[in-house]
C-alpha cells in the first residue's frame, strides 16, 4: 500500500494548493476549533473536499496528520539553530535572531497550531518524532543561552542556572501561543522584537547590549 500514497485527487483543488496541503489546512483548523478528540478523518477529509479514502492515499490517520502539523512548528526553527550554529556573529545577536524568528514562526498562520503542544493525546509514543525535534531546538536554545552568559561574563553560571535561564527565554518565546488564545488579533510584527529584546533582558544584558545584539542578529536564510 505504500506505493500508492499521495496518488493525486481526480480533478484540481480549488485552493491551488497539493491535496496534502488541503488536508493539512482542512486538519488545523479542525483540531483548533474543534479539538482533536472530536475531529474524524472523515470530517478532515470533508472538510480538504476529497474522498475519505483518498485521504489514506496521503496520511495514515489523523494522527500522522497531526504530527506532520506539530513538526511544521519547530523543525524550521531547528534548521535555523543548526545554521546559527555555525554563524560568526556576537552570541547574543544569535540568540536574539532565533527568539525573533520563533516568534514569527509561532504567531504565524491563521490558526495557532502551537496550542496543539498542550493535547493529552501527545504522550503517545507515535508523536515521540515531535518531541525529539523540540528537544534539539531546546538544545539549540541552551547552547546560545551559555554563549551570550559566557561573553558577557557570566560563563561560571552552574548547570542548574543555565538550565533554568533556558527554560526561562524559551517560556516567554512560546508564552505567543497562549497570548493568540486571547488576542486574535496577534501579529508577528508586533511581538517578535519585544519578545526577543525580553529575552535577553532575562539573561541579564541591560538595554546597550540588547540594542546592539539586535544590530548583530543576522538574517535567517
């Protein structure tokens, strides 16, 4: 049966988009209105205008689904760690600019699949990819959080200070999916900056150095 997954539809979409793409679509904004428990593959299938059974020919089930829309939240911010990684730049800029582009990433889209990470049903072991993935973005986080402490003097930090500073500047980064909860109104444009000025605020830089690492941040891509 692998063979013929992703078989396309009979006719065109009248999105324009791949008929993965209107299943996707279709599925985020079932699981963020409706829930993912009360969400059936034929509702998703209804709802992406094709066939139920022409949606097995793409996904498995509703939950490969969902994992395919929990990794588009963080795998591209993995991919910007691994490119700061090895970027030149202050450490402090670096950081700022992956706060930054999470933000984006996070606020981005009309429905807020971030508030899919609270779903019960993530414990299942079908999802461990999801929860490997934001477990190398939190790395990522760490390592750059030690970088900016180390150069601005503060590299003795412990490993119990250093995990919580982490876990301090990724908070308030996804701290954005809560707050679209209540503000729907929420744009990229207008938290992305104050977001990550914040976070290097929390390690301790005063308003110079977050000025300058704003100037230092470069550009993703």
């Amino acid at each position: 049966m692998a063979g013929v997954r992703g078989r396309p539809r009979a006719s065109a979409s009248p999105t324009g988009l791949t008929t993965e793409q209107d299943i996707r679509l279709a599925a985020a904004r079932l699981f963020c209105t409706e829930g993912y428990g009360s969400t059936s593959t034929y509702a998703i299938a209804r709802a992406a205008g094709i066939s139920q059974a022409g949606m097995y020919h793409h996904f498995a089930g509703k939950h490969e689904i969902l994992l395919a829309l929990l990794l588009e939240t963080v795998r591209p911010s993995v991919e910007l760690c691994e490119e700061l990684g090895r970027r030149s730049e202050p450490a402090a800029g670096r950081l700022w600019a992956l706060c930054a582009y999470d933000t984006r990433l996070l606020v981005s889209g009309d429905d807020n699949l971030g508030a899919l990470y609270l779903l019960p049903e993530l414990s299942d072991p079908r999802f461990a990819p999801f929860h490997v993935e934001r477990q190398r973005l939190l790395d990522g986080y760490r390592d750059l959080v030690a970088a900016t402490l180390g150069s601005a003097g503060r590299g003795q930090s412990g490993n119990a200070d250093l995990h919580g500073l982490t876990s301090l500047v990724f908070g308030l980064v996804e701290s954005v999916i809560l707050r679209r909860r209540s503000e729907p109104g929420l744009v990229a444009g207008d938290v992305d900056v104050r977001i990550a000025d914040a976070a290097l605020r929390l390690l301790g830089l005063d308003d110079d150095a977050v000025r300058r690492a704003r100037a230092d941040a470069p550009t993703p891509g």
